[in-house]
C-alpha cells in the first residue's frame, strides 16, 4: 500500500498491555511509532523490542511514543513486556483487523511451507494522524537507529 493510501486509513482502537485501549487518533505525541512483529518471545522479534528498548528515551526526548503490535494475546504481551523490561505498551491484533489495514498480513516461507503471518514492519505517524514514514520488510539490524534517525531528521 502506498503512503498516500495509508493516510487515509481507519482510525481504529486496539487493546494493549496497561488496561487502557490503544486510539490511533488524538495521541497527545508529537510523533506515534507503530512497530508490528510476527510473535512474542521469538529471537527477532526479542531483539526489536530490545532494540527500541534501549533507544526508548531518545524516541521520547524527539516526541515520540513507541507501541509494538502483533496478533499475540494480552496475556502473552503482559508477559513479554515483563520479561523485557519494556517501558511501552504492546497492542493486541488477535483478529487482525488492524494488520490488514496496514497491509502487513503476508505469505512467508517457514521452513519450506508457505505460512501467513506478519510482516515486520514499522510505521510513523504524526499527531495529525497522518502517516509520514514506513519501513516494510525490516531487517531487525539498524531499524530502531533508522526510525531515531528518520526522527531527528523531522522538523
């Protein structure tokens, strides 16, 4: 999907870790870091949560919130969030309803079958609810430094 396509997409809400639910629209954050993996306690997906983990206050010091988002139950999230240690909220996509918007649901080839999950992938927003980047297809090396770069590079 073009990035002219997603700025028009949905506002939706989502339940996430924290008791409140997730709202696209009305973040009081200068910029919304929406980052989906495929699945909880897998090691890419650990080292990408560790990864914004550890850049967490350069993202706040630019007026960014970060949240992780994949179709894991609450539970699993909580428990994730925990072991980590991670001072954002994840979202739960259960019925992938908010993947599907993003366009993120794709075959992926898992040890020779063809599987449908999700697409890593990370996408900023601003506090109008437009969107002003996506990276599709991410490589967890460097990511979380090309999302704090992209950033700093924003007026």
């Amino acid at each position: 999907m073009a990035e002219s396509q997603l700025a028009t997409f949905t506002p939706f809400t989502a339940p996430m870790t924290g008791a409140k639910p997730f709202e696209l629209l009305g973040r009081p954050a200068k910029y919304t870091v929406l980052y989906f993996y495929p699945k909880d306690n897998t090691p890419g997906c650990t080292t990408e949560s560790i990864a914004f983990r550890e850049a967490y206050p350069a993202f706040e010091a630019l007026g960014a919130e970060i949240y992780g988002l994949s179709r894991d139950s609450l539970r699993s999230h909580d428990n994730f969030k925990a072991k980590l240690g991670l001072p954002f909220e994840l979202i739960s996509d259960a019925d992938e309803a908010v993947c599907t918007q993003f366009d993120v649901m794709k075959m992926k080839n898992m040890y020779g079958k063809k599987v449908r999950g999700v697409e890593r992938s990370t996408f900023v927003i601003d506090a109008q609810g437009r969107l002003v980047k996506e990276w599709r297809g991410v490589k967890v090396s460097d990511h979380v430094t090309e999302v704090l770069e992209f950033l700093k590079s924003q007026p």
